[in-house]
C-alpha cells in the first residue's frame, strides 16, 4: 500500500511539473517578443455603422521577426461595446509562420451613428379594458441590430398602479442594442372611458423623430377620419393642438380632433426634438 502511494504522489509531482512548463511556455508564447507587431497609420478611424471589415482594416499592418511583412494574416477579433457617444474600441489581430499572435487596438467612430428609436403603430388613448397591450404597438430599430423590438421593456413610472384605470399614465419605454447603448422613452398613455376614435381618426404615423431647429408641420402627418360614412383625407375641420418647440431638445405631443359629442374622436403624435 504504502509503494502505490509513494508511485501516485510521483506521479502527481510529474504532471505538475509539466503542467507548469506547459503554462510557462504558454505566457511565453503570449508575451514573446517573436509575436508580429502591428502599427497603424492612424490611431483613429471615421466609419459608417454598415462598414464592413475590409473598411475597418484600412491603414493597418502587421510586420513579424522572422516572417516580415505578414499584413495578409490581420483580422478584426472584435469591436466592443460603445465606451462613449458614437466610439467604441477595434481589436485585430496578426498571425505568424509560426502562430505567434499579436494584438492591437484603435478607436472607431461610427459617423452616422445614432441611437435606437421608438416606433408607434397607433396612437396610445385606448378605452379602458382589463389589459391594455401597450409593447404590442411599440417596436424598436436600431441602425447595428435591425428590428429589436423584443427587447423594448414598458415600465409605468409615477403613481400609476395599473392601465386598467381611467385617465392618464407615464409609461418608460426602455430598449438596449448589442453595442450597450440603452434608449429610454418616457410617454404618456390615456385609458378613456369610451371609444376615443369612432371617426377613425388617422394619421401617417404616431411618433416622429427630429433634429432641433428642424421645420415641424402637423398638417403633414394627417391621414383621414371618416365623416358619414365618406373618408375624408382633408385636413380642414380638424382641430390642432401641439405643444412642440423644435428649438428645445425633449418629448412633445400633437393632438388631432374632430367631431363633437359623443362622436368626437382624438388621436395623438408624439413629436421627439434631439
């Protein structure tokens, strides 16, 4: 008993041994200066967020000790996730004869970046029910991802406990894409007591994206109503509430109505200033 102990503590000794070489020529083989040097001719790059890796690879090359020039064998490894506004960091990577890796970074700055927007497919005024299904007419874009709508989050904020109730609500809607930059959204949703809409009252859209001190026309997002059964595509008759200042960067609501009475219908434009 006492020899098969003393051949499995030798043999535990041997393996840890070579464990260790192994890991010392790993480091070795990480740090060493034998690893291909990559340079480039700027430390800042300006593309577009559709630019493909043959863009992101421009200006850079790669020189080893003993193979020389090995530009051919740069990859992108990775982009990260944005550390700031429109940048994020590029990780490449060069191989040589060898194997021997290595590694380099810059900064990227996509130009025409921006961040994930809301869309609405109707207005948010629905008439009081026990559920009210707001993410099933919220989607999201996002100019990396595409279509990320399944990842939009609807949160109430304020003293609303519930959208079952009659009146006014702030919701946040709140969505993440794949580089981490996270958009937040917070709007206001009215439950009305009856049919807020029975002209059908439409517009092109309910939500609406612009720049500070671009132009804004509410005239130009009517749609229709319906009006004794004709479909009306004129605006006049309709009454016109906004409160937008295209001059000061926030979140605005439209308000289109036409009708009187119990045949009265609203609907609403959210108007986004950036």
């Amino acid at each position: 008993m006492r020899k098969r102990n003393v051949v499995l503590l030798i043999a535990a000794a041997v393996l840890a041994v070579v464990g260790a070489v192994m890991y010392v020529l790993y480091e070795r083989s990480i740090s060493s200066p034998l690893n291909p040097e990559i340079s480039f001719d700027k430390n800042d790059i300006y593309v577009t967020t559709a630019a493909k890796d043959s863009e992101l690879l421009q200006g850079v090359t790669a020189t080893d000790p003993e193979d020389g020039d090995v530009t051919d064998s740069v990859l992108v490894e990775g982009v990260s996730a944005l550390i700031g506004g429109n940048t994020a960091k590029v990780t490449y990577v060069a191989f040589d004869s060898k194997n021997h890796i290595g590694r380099a970074q810059r900064l990227v700055h996509f130009t025409d970046y921006e961040a994930p927007e809301f869309y609405l497919s109707r207005p948010l005024i629905f008439r009081r029910s026990n559920t009210v299904d707001l993410l099933s007419c919220v989607s999201a874009q996002d100019m990396f991802d595409g279509d990320i709508s399944h990842k939009v989050i609807c949160n109430l904020v304020g003293t609303s406990a519930s959208l079952a109730a009659v009146g006014t609500h702030d919701v946040e809607l709140r969505v993440t894409n794949s580089m981490g930059d996270t958009s937040r959204l917070e709007l206001q949703v009215e439950v009305t007591e009856t049919d807020p809409n029975p002209m059908e009252l439409r517009l092109k859209q309910y939500i609406v994206y612009i720049s500070a001190g671009d132009e804004f026309v509410p005239a130009d997002y009517f749609a229709s109503y319906v009006s004794n059964e004709e479909v009306k595509t004129e605006i006049t008759g309709v009454k016109v509430e906004s409160t937008v200042d295209t001059q000061t960067p926030g979140v605005y609501t439209v308000t289109y109505s036409v009708g009187r009475n119990n045949d009265a219908s609203k609907t609403r434009l959210v108007v986004v200033v950036k």
